[in-house]
C-alpha cells in the first residue's frame, strides 16, 4: 500500500463566527480527509514551525487573518522561501490578496457592486440611500459602516473601500473545488445571511460564477463565489472568497457532502503531483 502523503490542517477550532460552528466543519472534514492522507491539526500561529514535516499545509478555517496579518505575512513568505505547498496555493488574486480585485473588477466591467477607493472617483457610484464603507484588508464585516452620500467626501480614503448599499433580493453562494462546480446554498432572507438553504442555479447563474472562477486563474484549491440578485434579477459580486471560505458543508445533502470530500480529496492528490517539493 503506498504510503499517505502529510496534510496540516490549519484551522482555529476557537474561532466564534456569526451564524457558524467553524470547528464542526473541519472536524468532519479532517475526519473524512484521514482515508486519504496522514493528517494532524494545528493553529494558524503554529503552521511555520510546523510546516517543513509535510507535504502539503491545508488552510481552512482560520479565521480572519486581519487578527495576525504581521504572522499570517511571515508564514507566506516562509512558504515561499522554502517551498513549502500550501493548498490554497499563494497565487490567489481573490480575498487571499486583500480586495483589490474588486476594483480591478469593477473597473473592467464584471457583474460586480460598484466599488471606488479615491474620492475623486465618487461620481462613478449610482445613487442609493447609503453607501458601504470597508476596509480593503476587512473580513467577516470587520470595520463596515454605512453613511449616506453627503458623508462620502468627509471620508480618510487610502485604506477604504466604498460600495452602494444594493437593494437585493438575496444572496447567493457557488463552492467549487478547482474549476468543477460543486453545489450552491442561498440566503432567501436578506437580513439573515447565515441561514442558507439549497439552491439549484441555472445555466447563466453558473456561467456568472464561472466568469469569477476563470479569472482567479487558480488551477487547485477551494473558492466561493458569493454574489447578491438584485430587485432586476440580475447577479452582482460581493466577494470572492479564495483564502479560507467557510463551506457551510452542514447544510447540504449527503450526496453533495460526499461528492465535494471526493474532490477535494482528488483535488489535493492532484496539486501534490504537479507541485514536487523542491
């Protein structure tokens, strides 16, 4: 029998979330990852210590990096110097890279919310009742505020990012395990974004999510494309989530459950066969 390949897990089992047990789904998943690989558990603070004895470093649920970003910084440029495979590999341009990909996004053209960093670029906002005011390096809500528009000029921009407040219907999430589609889950409550129930997506919901999966250019790893449908009908990007995304693994069927370990598992096999260990 060949022998398993190493996996750390990194994960924050302490981690509190709004609306999820971050831990319950790693637990499963680790439970479950165990057919296929030797795998042990760790902190986020503790990867670049531990790292070197594995194969491969597996970043799940560990919670905003905004909360060690001076550490997180290290471990990246450790992983790099070192070699080190990390899944999801570093090459990122999603939420691993901070959310300057929604204005490079916004400013090309995609469905996504309208998104400025300059005060002078103000005028490019269609007018809504409030206006979403972010930090560019934010996670899980960390630092939004909402203020009308007579307040956006008032603002300290540099490290600030700015959205209209859309009127949607809902949101919207697709989970894909490289670029294979796995399932979708949709919050039919606006003002509760947490509780998601299933959702069947049409073709042009998927090719709206496929648009976000191909220009990320990630050839493995997890990502979540989350996005809102508005009063029109229509999708816009909220967040593409390549770092870390919570899975909401809990609230799907087995089936889905099952499939989604298969190719996670499958997936994981394949980037240890194209990434030697240098």
């Amino acid at each position: 029998m060949p022998e398993h390949r190493r996996v750390l897990f990194v994960t924050d089992l302490a981690y509190q979330a709004r609306g999820r047990r971050y831990c319950d789904e790693d637990i499963f998943l680790t439970s479950r990852l165990r057919d296929g690989f030797d795998i042990a558990l760790c902190h986020p603070l503790d990867a670049a210590a531990l790292m070197d004895a594995f194969d491969v470093v597996v970043v799940r649920n560990s919670g905003p990096v905004l909360r060690y970003q001076k550490e997180y910084d290290a471990f990246r440029e450790q992983a790099v110097a070192r070699g080190i495979r990390v899944y999801n590999p570093l090459s990122g341009r999603g939420d691993m890279a901070g959310k300057q990909y929604l204005l490079d996004l916004s400013a090309a053209g995609y469905p996504v919310i309208p998104t400025i960093d300059r005060p002078e670029d103000l005028h490019l906002l269609p007018e809504a009742g409030q206006y979403a005011v972010k930090p560019k390096a934010g996670a899980d809500s960390i630092g939004l505020i909402f203020v009308p528009r007579e307040q956006l000029s008032d603002l300290a921009y540099g490290d600030i990012l700015v959205q209209p407040r859309i009127d949607f219907r809902y949101e919207v999430s697709f989970y894909y395990v490289d670029d294979t589609f796995q399932y979708a889950l949709h919050a039919p409550d606006a003002e509760r974004r947490w509780v998601l129930e299933p959702y069947e997506p049409t073709d042009t919901d998927l090719a709206f999510a496929r648009r976000f999966i191909d220009w990320n250019t990630l050839d493995h790893g997890i990502q979540r494309v989350d996005a809102c449908r508005t009063r029109e009908g229509g999708l816009l990007l909220v967040e593409l989530e390549d770092l870390n995304p919570y899975l909401s693994l809990d609230l799907v069927s087995d089936r889905a459950r099952d499939a989604f370990v298969a190719s996670m598992t499958a997936s994981l096999h394949r980037f240890l066969d194209a990434q030697p260990r240098v």
